[in-house]
C-alpha cells in the first residue's frame, strides 16, 4: 500500500505554516512598526513644536526679541533641555535661530520641502538629508500665525532619522524574539503531536499489523491522552478478540468438516468454476485410484472420473453459468447413477456458491452393494416364495383330493396320500427352521455359550448324528484329525455347520464313493475340511453357492430333501465366530470344504 507516515503528510504542512506565518507577522509588523515609529516620532516633534511655539510666540510677536542675536541665545538655552534640533526661520527663508549651528552660516531655508508647507499655513513633516549635518534628519515644520492670521515665523523642529531607525530596529529585535519564541513552540508542538499523537497511532498500526498476521496474544496496551485514540485502540482490541474467537471457530469447524470428510464412505469432489478439483477425501482416493492426494489436486474432472453422463452433467454446470440452461441441471435435492470401474454409484451434483467464482459439490455415494443387497432380496421373495410354493401345493391339493373324493377305508391310495402330505410338511418345517436358524444367526450374539471344546470331539459327533440318519445307514467317513486341537466357539453351532457339509457330501456323492473328515492347523487357525468324490460345483457357480435357496442343482436338491439354506446356515455361522468358508471344486471330481477357525476369539 503506498502512502506517506503521518510526520510526512502533517510535519511539511506545519513548517509552511508556520514559516508563512513568521514571514507574514515580520513583514506586517515591521512595515506597521515602522509606521507607528515614525508617526510617533512626528507626533513627538509636533508636540515639542506646540510647546516652544508657545513659549516664543508672544515674545516673538510684541517684538521683544529686537534682534536675531537675542533669539539665539535663547535657542541656545533650549537646547540644553531638549535632545531635538530647533530653527526658527523668517518667511523669506532666512534662518534667525538655531539650537545645533550658527544661523549666519546657514543658507536660506525657503525652498526646503517643509518649510514651504509651513509657510503656507500647514504644518509638514519630512525625512531628507540635512546638506548642514550630512545626515538624515526627520523635519517637522509648524508656522507661527500674527495677530492678522500671517505667517510671521516657521518653527522647525528635527531629529536624526538614525534615532528612529534605532527604535525601529528595537521594535524588529522584538518582533524577531516573538517570531522564533512562536517557532520554537511551533517545535514543541510538533514533538508533542508527534509523542501524544503519532507514536500510539504508530502503537496501533505496529498492533494492527502483529493481528493481521494472525498472531494474537498478549498486546502491551497503547498510553495516549486522546479519548479518539484509546476509543480507537480499544475497538481495536476488541474487533481482534472477535476476530480470534472467529478464527478459533472457522478453526475448529473446518477440522470438524475435514475429520466429517475423512471419516464418510462416499467419495467427495469440489470443483472450482472451471472445472479443476479443489478437495477431495481418502474415499476419492480410494475411487478414483490416487495415492496422495496432490495426485487429483489441481486436475481437470475428467482426469479422474471419465464417464459419459457425469462429464455431460458437469460440462453443463460449468458452462450455463448465469444462463437458463443452469436452472435445468440437477439441483441439490436431484441425483443420476453411473457406474464406475464395475461399481455403481449415485451421484449428487450442487452448486455451494454463489457467481461468479461457484464451486461444485460432487458426492459418489457407492450404492453397489445396495443394488447386490436388493438383487439377493428379490432373489430371496422369488426363491422362498418358489420353495413355500411346492410343498403348500402340494398338501392342498392331496388334502383336497382327501376331503372331497369318497375313498373306502381300505383304498391303498389314502395311505399314499397322507404320506405326501407328511413328507412335504416335514419339508416346509424344515425350510421354515432353516429361516429361523438363520435369522437367528443374523440377530443375536454368536458369541453366548462360547466354550473351549476339541476339534476332534465336535467332527466325532457331527459324522455320530449323519451315519444314524436311515437315508446313510451303512454309510462310512474317514475321520483325518491326529492333533488334539482345541478352539473357543459354541460347540452346538459348529456342530451344526459340520452336519452340514458332511449330510452335503453324503447327499450328493456316490453312496460307494469316500467322504473324508480333516482337521489341522494353518496360519494359527483350526481348519476344518470335508471331502467327498462327488458331482463337483460348475466353477462359475462357486461364488453363489452360499446364497439363500441356490441350489447348482435344482432337481437332484429337491429330490435329495434340501432346502437351499445349508450352506448360507454354515457361512453365517462361520463369520459369528471370526472364521471362513470356502470350498474347492472340480466338475465330476467332487468337491472340499473348508471351514476356517480362529484359535483364539
């Protein structure tokens, strides 16, 4: 910022000032001094004049005085009395006495400038040099009137003008001391404006400057007689205050927001009006693969999201600045989806400031699992639908068929009939169990009833409970468990999880061909296998096999007695206890899964 220190703007307009006014006080008062001197001096001759005029003139005009040499002698005695020249002068010019030189040596007086106003009646004053003294005498004439209103006489009376100059330089000497006396208060004036005025002035501009840069703290304070100043001073303080306290605020709020960004799942973008990103969060860096986050800063959106619809969106934005164009773009409250390296997204587009530098809000909220979670959802309607559908079917119509067909009691067609009707209730019961295990599974604490119980004990009863089964009677499984292994679970549900996958390889395996039972340790974890020489998994149905209701399949399932939940009932029972399930598979060649136990939960 350009401009110039107070003693800069005020001192040079002072010292103008005051030179100017000096200069001025000088000049009027030594021209008016110099006036005054000489009048005064004139008014002195006159007076004088007047006094000895008096004295002489009725002397002079009985004629008292016979001859000039009388009158000399008279002068000569005034003369010791007063410090002035006194002439007496005739009316034709001739000087008959005088108090300083012999008259007789004297030239003739008519033609000097005052006498001549004199002799007309007027008394006249003049500064000339005197041809008799050789110096510069200040004269003053006055005439002496007879009885008939003649001039008899002119009476001058002079004075050396170096007496005047001598009070006239003692006036100016006067003048010079009342000149510098003003100056120098003039100075002590400055230095007091310049220590009341300009130093806390300057105290305040160096305290202002200390604020501006953000640095507050303890101020000494500002001393100053001014009430503008200290009210200036304490509005400074104060307004710095606020302004800290504002900081403090904008301070915490921006942290809040940072750790708020940090902290959200979905990806945020800021632009600014031309399109270049300004902010990002690490669940944009995650997104759009970048690992700093100067790798996006100062980058063109369509560096880092390269989709047909957004870009469409976003070049719209951009450029219907301040036209209709702007109004029919996605406000706030609308959103669009796009998908983005195999994920979906939902994405909301607003305008955060006003023209003309805006800046645009980007928000990716990752909704690829929703769309999974909805599929599943509809998947799971359809499937229990398709699965309740059957049996239900099935025993309305059988018990239809009962109710209204007349039958003797011995027809062999009611037994058959009613065993229809038994085994898909027992198969509805088993799917509604399954849905309740599992939604169990999903709502409480796997980890209640948790005890330290053998791997070896758990396989045991779990192959004890699938050979008695009368579908597996003469059935046998190798059991592959050497190490005494012991783990922290709730012993009744990874029994379940066993009869599972072993009543799985037993359904759905050769009844001549092998099933085999391993436990071991991996990696600190209990890993528990089961083997069967089956009909494998399709490897690309592998991913779905522990879907609810999915079944590889379907026919050889519902032949078999499943419900399609065994293995979602193994897998959630797996995640309650910290652990996996995975299998491995080959078409025709059977299958092996894995159930994966933490030793220590």
């Amino acid at each position: 910022m350009t401009g110039k220190k107070l003693r800069g703007l005020l001192y040079p307009k002072i010292a103008v000032t005051v030179i100017l006014i000096v200069a001025f006080s000088i000049i009027f008062i030594s021209v008016t001094s110099r006036r005054f001197v000489l009048e005064q001096s004139i008014e002195n001759l006159d007076e004088t004049a007047v006094i000895v005029r008096n004295l002489l003139e009725e002397d002079i005009l009985n004629e008292n005085y016979r001859d000039n040499s009388q009158l000399q002698v008279l002068f000569e005695h005034l003369s010791i009395n007063s410090l002035s020249r006194i002439t007496y002068i005739l009316p034709d010019g001739q000087v008959a006495a005088d108090t300083d030189e012999n008259p007789d040596s004297m030239e003739n007086h008519r033609n000097r400038p005052e006498v001549l106003r004199a002799l007309s009646g007027i008394s006249s004053s003049n500064v000339r040099f005197s041809e008799t003294l050789k110096i510069d005498m200040l004269y003053h004439a006055v005439p002496i009137v007879d009885n008939n209103g003649k001039v008899a006489a002119v009476l001058r009376i002079a004075m050396p003008f170096n007496r005047v100059k001598r009070t006239f330089s003692v006036v100016l000497i006067y003048v010079l001391i009342g000149s510098f006396t003003f100056i120098a208060l003039s100075i002590f004036l400055v230095l007091y404006i310049d220590r009341k005025i300009e130093r806390p002035l300057a105290e305040l501009a160096a305290e202002a400057g200390i604020d501006s840069g953000l640095k507050f703290g303890k101020s000494r304070p500002v001393h100053s007689p001014s009430i503008e100043i200290q009210n200036l001073y304490t509005a400074l303080k104060t307004m710095s205050i606020q302004l800290n306290n504002q900081i403090n605020d904008i301070s915490i709020q921006k942290q809040e927001l940072q750790a708020v960004l940090d902290s959200m799942d979905n990806a945020i973008l800021v632009l600014n009006s031309h399109g270049a990103i300004i902010k990002t969060n690490p669940a944009a860096l995650e997104l759009f693969q970048a690992a700093v986050e100067s790798e996006l800063l100062g980058k063109y959106y369509m560096q880092a999201a390269s989709n047909k619809t957004l870009n469409t969106v976003l070049e719209k934005v951009i450029r219907g600045s301040g036209s209709d164009s702007a109004m029919q773009l996605p406000l706030p409250s609308e959103r669009f989806e796009i998908t983005i390296r195999e994920r979906s997204f939902q994405v909301y587009v607003s305008v955060v400031s006003p023209e003309p530098e805006r800046t645009i809000l980007i928000v990716f909220n990752d909704i690829t699992r929703l769309l999974h979670l909805e599929k599943v959802r509809r998947d799971f309607v359809a499937n229990v639908s398709h699965e309740l559908k059957t049996p239900v079917t099935s025993i309305k119509g059988f018990t239809e068929t009962l109710l209204y067909q007349e039958f003797k009691p011995d027809d062999v067609r009611i037994k058959k009939f009613l065993n229809i009707i038994f085994t898909q209730t027992n198969r509805l019961q088993d799917i509604i169990e399954d849905l309740l295990t599992l939604s169990m599974l999903e709502q409480n604490d796997a980890t209640q009833n948790m005890q330290k119980i053998s791997i070896q004990n758990l396989i045991k009863d779990s192959v004890r409970v699938c050979v008695e089964k009368t579908a597996f009677n003469g059935r046998e499984i190798d059991i592959n468990c050497t190490e005494s292994v012991l783990v922290q679970c709730n012993p009744l549900l990874i029994e379940q999880a066993l009869i599972n996958l072993i009543d799985n390889a037993l359904k759905y395996s050769d009844p001549t061909s092998p099933v085999t039972v391993c436990c071991s340790i991996k990696h600190g974890n209990a890993v528990i296998s089961v083997c069967d020489k089956g009909f494998g998994i399709p490897e690309d149905l592998i991913p779905r096999i522990f879907e609810r209701f999915y079944r590889v399949d379907k026919g050889r399932s519902r032949e078999k007695g499943g419900t399609g939940l065994g293995l979602a009932i193994v897998k959630h029972i797996m995640l309650r206890h910290n652990g996996s399930v995975h299998v491995e598979s080959q078409e025709g060649a059977g299958s092996t899964f894995y159930l994966s136990l933490p030793l220590e939960t």
